[in-house]
C-alpha cells in the first residue's frame, strides 16, 4: 500500500501495514511505526483506538516520551483537549528537573527527566509512547509521574509486545495499544507478514 493511500473499509488497525521494515541492521529498532503518521487518515485512526479505553477516563494531561512518544502524545493530547507534557531524554531541559535512570530496549542504560513545575499530587496522566518492547522506558516515566505525586491514568503506545516489561505494564495499568489480537504472535516474533508486501 502506498504510504497515502486510504482503504474504503478502514478496519481497527489497518495503518499498520504502512509501518516499514527495519532495512538498517541489528543496532537499529525492527520496524520503523512512524511511517504510518506520514498518513492523515491513519494518524487520526490510530489516536481513535489508542484512546478508545480511555473515554470514561478523566484525563488531566498527556505525557510523551522523548521522542517518537511526542508525535501520538501531542496528537492525543490535542485530539482530548488537554495539554501535552514532555518526558525528555536527560540534560535536554533548562528547567529544574526530576530524573530516573533506566535501561532501553537496547540494554543501554540512559537517563530521562521531566520539569518539576507541572506534575502534582491529584493530576492524572496518559502517557504515550510509539512503542513498548521491553517496557524499561515506558516504566521509567510511570516511575517520574508518581514519584512527583500524580496518577498514571493510563498507557498508550501503538504496540505493547508481551516481554516480562510489557506483561508487567499491561497486569498493573490500563493500556491501550492498535494491535488486533491477531496480529500479536508477529509482534512479539518481531516480524510482520506484512512485510512481505512492503515497497518502499
């Protein structure tokens, strides 16, 4: 499917056969789900069922983690009507600041923070990020929200894989993700059928 194209029978998770193989080696992620934000229609889509558990939810913020969380946080955040927060990656803020170390999905160890002026006692909070495989990121920005006295809402990412990280997030908050249960064993194998029709 070319990356503009829109179906006629636009089914829950249709965008993702617009998301592009990995074609640059081990060092980098396996598939690359920006792509489909290239895409109007897929974008509005795939905030449509990110935030369909959510809409008896009350929601004071979004939060997005540093970076591809920043793209659906801010399409979250404006498509609710609420502010948007950043979760950055460390020494990115001129600000006061929280941190938290953690290790990626790479095994790195990193470090993210966020500004201490906005989180609260009270506010509660949907975070967003692209993509949860191993979950170390996703449970470093739950760990800064509550650690600074906010609720976690929710989470939301466009894929959450069943490793020990995403089981974990999944059996202690409400998530979201846009992945059919169908489509779950080739998340979590790492490959995707629709792979084999891809073109570039």
């Amino acid at each position: 499917m070319d990356v503009l194209d829109v179906p006629a029978d636009r089914q829950k998770g249709w965008y993702l056969s617009l998301m592009a193989p990995n074609t640059k080696g081990p060092e980098f992620a396996w598939l690359d789900p920006s792509r489909l934000y290239c895409n109007s229609q897929a974008l509005a889509d795939c905030v449509k069922d990110l935030l369909g558990p959510f809409h008896s939810d009350p929601v004071d913020l979004v939060a997005g983690i540093d970076a591809m969380g920043f793209i659906l946080g801010a399409s979250v955040a404006t498509t609710l009507g609420k502010g948007f927060l950043a979760i950055r990656k460390a020494c990115h803020l001129c600000v006061a600041t929280q941190n938290q170390n953690y290790t990626d999905y790479t095994g790195r160890e990193k470090t993210m923070e966020v500004r201490l002026d906005v989180l609260k006692p009270g506010l509660r909070v949907l975070l967003v990020d692209q993509w949860i495989e191993t979950g170390g990121t996703m449970r470093a920005a739950i760990q800064l929200v509550e650690n600074l006295g906010a609720t976690v809402t929710g989470v939301a990412a466009v894929a959450i894989e069943n490793t020990e990280g995403g089981k974990w997030i999944k059996e202690n908050y409400k998530f979201s993700h846009c992945i059919p249960e169908g489509l779950q064993s080739q998340v979590d194998r790492k490959h995707l059928d629709s792979f084999k029709s891809f073109t570039k």
